[in-house]
C-alpha cells in the first residue's frame, strides 16, 4: 500500500468515524528498514496497514498506538535497540521504548491519534436546541439536530439531548436509553421532567435507566437563556463522560482480574484501559493482546510475542521459558 493510498483511507475512515492512528517515521537512524515519510494506519483492533519498520518495531507501534487511541492523546514514539533506553526518564513529549529484538538501530515515529468528533443528537427544534447546536460546532463536536422519534441512534453516539417542548420526549429519551448512550439529557422544568420520568415508567422503563436521565438537563449555575442553557448542558457531558487512562500503580492483572500467572508458561498481563497487555516470555517485552499480534497457542493458554523470531524460539523449547 502506498502512501497515497492510505492516506485516501485516511478519508473514508474519517468520514466512518472510525477511530484509528497515523504513525508516520519521522527519523531513521541506520540500520533500520523503515525510512522516514514510511507511515501506517493502527485501528483498533490492532490491525496495521502500511509499513513502520519490521515485526519487532510493529509490535510496539501497535501497542503504544492503542494506548494513545484510548488516552485520544498523540506523541513521538522513540524505538531503540537498547533496552536500557527505557529506564530513563521520557522526555516531554516523547515515549522511548527499549525493544532488545531490533536488529539495530533506532526509529521516532510520530503516532497522530484520530479521534472522531464527539456525536451528540438534539431532538427537537427550540431555541434551546439551536443553542445546541451553535455551542457544539464551537467545540467541535458533531451535532446533529433531529426530529423524526423514529431515527436510529448511530452506537457511537456520545449524547442523546431531547430538547423539543413536549413533542416526542419520552420516546426518544426510551430509545436513547435502549441504545446505551452515555449521556441522555431532557431540557425541562422540574415539574415537566418529573411527569417524563413518570411516563418512562410507565412505559417499563427500569429504574437503573431512569435514574441516567440528567432531567433538567445541564449544571445548575442559573443559566437563564438558550445559549447559557446549552453551555451547561455541555459541561455536563464534559464532567460525565469517561475518564480514559488508567490509574497509576495499577498491578498487573490477568484476563480474568486475578493477579499472578495463569499456568507454568504464561505470563503476567495487564488491563490498561480496555488495552490487555501481555508479555513475551522470551525477550521481555509488553505486546498487545489482540487478533492481529503474534501468538502462539501453549497448552490451553495464548502466548503473544513481540516478533515472529521469539514466537520460534518458544516453541522450539516451551520449557526454557517457564515462568
């Protein structure tokens, strides 16, 4: 694939609001078989399409580019063959990582998370929802204004605000509910919002649910207009949506959220974010847990190696590498 072509990928995955990283090299220091301007794309699934370097510099662009989806951060990855490199503090800026399988030399390679536009629906077409609307754009988020009850809520839906005066509210505050959206607001007074609650019940809404309902919608600082309605509606979605790195001094867990090893020839693993880290059991170094990583079945358990040399040398003799 060419650079020309993935960076016509680049359009069609943004237009999908898929989220995925552009990792392009932006030094080469020899011997490397990447050069810079070399890019690739990493999705989330760990898939990788273009071309960075070999399988051990893949590896670890792969796992540091799904930590930066899940941070929706970018940075300067610096690859280095000495693992020592990587015991010293990283430079602002910069993640420097050891890998001891690179035949030499050293890669930086800048991994530009693309992140799609926050999407929120506003049903409804009152002045507090054009607000909505004004504010969102100025954030830039992708807001969508909506009228039809009927219309099906896309899964990447951050915010559901049902904004309409009494057309169609618990409707499409049910629906949202139904779907999972993570933020489903009502812009009511406190009167009316209590009646809607009533109404969802009715309708067989579970109390769970109904307590995600942020009815009124938006902080209470004493907006009065439209416009300071809708910017406290958005600070709400702000301080509620998830926090996406994860905490420090987090012990290595297993799979299952056990800590230790799962059997004699597996390894400890973490859980950062929804990032399952693993590690290989002949050079050390962290890999992704994911379909398009390199592993191989020991036993009942999968091992996942950083390259397919240490993928070899385990199963020439699993033993050597017991834990």
């Amino acid at each position: 694939m060419t650079r020309a072509d993935l960076l016509s990928r680049v359009d069609g995955l943004r237009t999908g609001r898929t989220p995925f990283v552009l990792a392009t090299v932006v030094r080469a220091e020899r011997p490397t078989s990447a050069k810079p301007g070399d890019c690739a794309l990493v999705l989330a699934d760990g898939t990788i399409d273009g071309f960075v370097g070999g399988v051990c510099a893949e590896s670890t662009v792969r796992l540091e580019s799904l930590r930066l989806l899940q941070a929706g951060e970018s940075g300067l990855l610096r690859i280095t063959p000495r693992s020592g490199d990587s015991d010293a503090p990283d430079q602002e800026g910069v993640r420097t990582v050891g890998n001891p399988c690179l035949s030499g030399g050293t890669l930086e390679i800048f991994l530009e998370a693309m992140i799609p536009a926050a999407l929120v629906y506003v049903h409804g077409e009152a002045p507090v929802a054009r607000a909505l609307a004004r504010v969102g754009h100025a954030l830039d988020w992708d807001v969508r204004p909506a009228v039809d009850p009927a219309a099906p809520i896309p899964p990447d839906t951050s915010a559901v605000v049902v904004a309409s005066h009494g057309r169609d509210e618990a409707a499409v505050l049910a629906a949202a509910l139904k779907a999972g959206v993570p933020y489903v607001a009502l812009v009511a007074s406190r009167r009316r919002s209590a009646g809607v609650r009533e109404e969802l019940a009715a309708m067989g809404v579970p109390e769970p649910d109904l307590e995600r309902v942020h009815a009124p919608a938006g902080l209470d600082i004493g907006a009065r207009t439209a416009p300071e309605i809708a910017l406290t509606v958005f600070a709400e979605i702000v301080a509620h949506r998830p926090r996406v790195h994860a905490p420090e001094g987090t012990e290595p867990t297993s799979s299952d959220g056990s800590t230790g090893e799962e059997d004699s020839s597996t390894h400890v693993h973490a859980v950062e974010g929804s990032v399952e880290v693993a590690v290989d059991p002949v050079c050390g170094m962290d890999v992704a847990m994911t379909p398009a990583s390199i592993s191989a079945r020991h036993g009942s358990t999968s091992v996942y190696f950083c390259g397919t040399g240490c993928r070899q040398a385990f199963l020439d003799d699993p033993q050597r590498f017991r834990t």
